[in-house]
C-alpha cells in the first residue's frame, strides 16, 4: 500500500482508486441525508389529511420563509436540506462531493462540517436581509449556498488545481471560482435568472472569504473562532501536544531514515492516518509525524 503528501504536508490513505477518501465521513451523511429527505419529502407530499396536502405543511417548517413571513430560526438550517427538484438536488450534491471532499480530507472531518454548516448558515441570513433589497421575497431552498462556500475555500486552498469545464476545458482554480462569483453577482444585482437566490449563493461564498482570512491569520478573531467552534463542534480527541507549555515547543525537525530494526507498522500507520481524517495532521504527535515522514521517505 502506497500513501501520499499533499498540501500542508498532510497524509492521507488511498481508497480504491489509489486517492485520498473519496466519500469522507461528513460527505457521505451530508449526501445520504439530503438525497433520503428529498425523497421523503417528495413521498409525503402525494399525501393530503382532510383534504389539506401535506406539502405547503411540509414548507411551511422547512423552507426559509422571508422575515415576517413565515420566518422561524430552525429554517435557517433545515433550508440546506431541502431543495426544488432532482435537478436542483443532482447538482448541488455533485458540487458538493468534487470540492468538498479534498476540503474534509485535508481539513479533518470536524473543521469541514462547522465550515459547511457555518457557510449554509451566513448564506441563510443574507439572503434574508439583502436579497429583498434587489428583488421580490420568496421562500429559500437549496445547500448552494453552504457549496458556495466550499467553492471560495477550494479556489484559495488549491488555486492552481485545474477544473474541467463540461468534462473538456481545463481552467484553474482560481480563475473559475472568480468568474462564478462574478456571474453570479451580476445576475443577482439586474434580476436576471428569476427564481434563484443569487444572495444566498453571494453570501455563503463571503462568509467562507472571512472563515478563510481568519483562519489563514490575515485578520484577527481566530482564537475566537476556534473557541467557539470547540464549543458547538467539539473534538472527540484533545491533541496530546495541547498540554504544553509554550516554551517546550520546538521547530519542526527533520529526521532521516534508520534500518530495517525501525520498519514501521503497517497498523499504526493506518491508525495514524485515520487521527489525520478525523481531527487534521494538526493534532499528530511529534512521533506521530516522524513515523510518517519515514513511511513516505521509503515509499519515495
């Protein structure tokens, strides 16, 4: 078994292609759960009790209703898990597994879901308070704002990664993350391409902008947002360097490779990369990192 280095000098397991996971945890129940409550719902609404159907009740909970107009703060999220047709669902759900899950496997799942929600969240409330500024008020479905999120932290994580337009066209990262948001700015600013939610998609593609910059440190707040993120999302496993003062912490090292009397375990190799799929390389020991570095030196 071969294992790989990629960004950030994290480490990931091959899956059956040879990859990294190509259904990480959090990908998978994000599209099990949309595609089983698309379903659901388009089941139940064939449905009538009394004579009422069952579906405007189903909206009425569900959808994202315009501020005081049905509006509840549950919609906020039960929005992202709703959406308007197969076609609506196909699309986002494809977006969502081609971007996101080279985000979760560098991330670790934890980090991408608060992201994710967060992203879903932020597109949520804009559409809530600006949309109505550039047009009529109407009920909201759809995770394309939380993919719009993922989109913008794609483009700056992997700028120069192609994309391949229609399977064809190879066009970089950055330049296509730039021209989407542009399209969709414009269409959202003169009203063209009625019956979407362009300041939703606008607004979850901001607030991955900002998660991004505080996160990368160029602007301030990250310890504020990793404590609250520890507060809603919190790690199953405390990072055993945590614990350390400030000043026992060192430069990274490098270290060469022994003899055969150190070959490495396949085992705790797996258990290693799997800490990485979970909480991120981050949370590795030093140990932890050198048996990496010495795995992929022989592998080299």
């Amino acid at each position: 078994m071969s294992y790989y280095r990629y960004q950030n000098s994290s480490y990931y397991r091959p899956s059956l292609f040879g990859g990294f996971r190509f259904f990480p945890p959090v990908i998978k129940y994000l599209l099990v759960s949309n595609v089983v409550i698309y379903f659901l719902a388009s089941f139940f609404a064939e449905f009538s009790i009394r004579g009422a159907g069952i579906d405007p009740i189903i909206e009425k909970i569900l959808f994202l209703f315009p501020l005081g107009n049905g509006f509840e703060p549950w919609q906020l999220v039960t929005y992202m898990f709703m959406h308007g047709g197969f076609t609506h669902l196909l699309f986002n759900m494809l977006a969502l597994w081609m971007f996101g899950m080279q985000l979760e496997n560098d991330w670790g799942s934890k980090k991408f879901l608060w992201y994710y929600m967060l992203c879903g969240i932020g597109a949520g409330i804009s559409n809530l308070l600006v949309g109505p500024l550039f047009g009529p008020a109407a009920p909201t479905v759809g995770a394309s704002g939380a993919i719009y999120g993922i989109l913008i932290a794609f483009g700056m994580m992997y700028p120069d990664q192609p994309i391949f337009i229609y399977f064809l066209l190879p066009i970089r990262a950055r330049y296509f993350i730039i021209l989407y948001i542009a399209l969709e700015l414009w269409q959202g600013v003169t009203g063209t391409a009625q019956g979407i939610a362009h300041f939703a998609h606008l607004g979850g593609a901001a607030v991955g902008l900002i998660y991004m910059l505080i996160d990368g440190g160029f602007i301030p707040g990250r310890h504020l947002f990793e404590r609250t993120r520890e507060r809603f999302v919190p790690r199953e496993h405390v990072s055993e360097y945590a614990n350390h003062r400030h000043d026992e912490v060192t430069d990274a090292k490098f270290y060469d490779i022994h003899g055969d009397d150190n070959r490495i375990d396949q085992e705790r190799i797996d258990q290693i990369l799997d800490k990485i799929s979970q909480n991120g390389y981050q949370s590795l020991t030093e140990d932890e990192k050198r048996i990496l570095f010495d795995a992929s030196k022989k592998l080299n």
